[in-house]
C-alpha cells in the first residue's frame, strides 16, 4: 500500500504494478507461459549479449513486455492526466484540516 501522501513518482510505480499484475491474473497458466517466453526470446535477441536467466530478470522481463502490450502512459502522461482529472476535487484529507482550523464540520 501506498502511504496517503507518497510523491507523485511513487504512486505512479504503484499504479502501473497493480496494472500488471492485475493483467498477469486475468492470464491462463499457458497465456502467462507464452508472454514468459516471449520476454526470454526478447532478452536473447538483444545484441547486449549475456543474461543470466534469474527469476527476477524474467519477472522484469515480463512485466515490461506487459507494460507495451498494455500500452501504458509513461509517467508525466500519467501525471498530467491526473492532474487534468482530479483539478475540481478536493485533496485527501482538506476536510480534517479545515475541521481543525475551525473551519467545518
């Protein structure tokens, strides 16, 4: 979870893992071996040379690979759309501040 008030960043990186991870749970066992596949065959066809194939390396493989396929915002997309969308609502917690300045109920 993703504390209340996190820099914009942060609550990006948030959003995009529950994107795809909530991606990767729509997946049949064979659909989430394929897309593994296709991140290994990726990772050989770069002119980079060697990889040694970790858990870690395929699951960051795989998520990148879902993040195309996704076609998800980059972060200042994300950001400027958030901001576009959340201009005319009031910020998490303007309620208890105003309450604590005497300002509400």
């Amino acid at each position: 979870m993703v504390a209340p008030y996190a820099p914009p960043r942060q609550l990006y990186n948030a959003w995009v893992e529950d994107q795809i991870e909530e991606f990767k749970a729509s997946l049949t066992r064979e659909e989430l071996l394929q897309l593994a596949d296709q991140a290994v065959h990726d990772l050989f066809a770069d002119d980079d040379g060697q990889y040694p194939l970790t858990e870690i390396l395929l699951r960051d493989a795989v998520d990148a690979l879902v993040f195309r396929q996704l076609q998800l915002p980059s972060y200042r997309r994300w950001l400027r759309s958030c901001q576009i969308d959340t201009g005319q609502r009031p910020r998490a917690g303007t309620t208890r501040r105003r309450r604590a300045a005497g300002g509400g109920t």
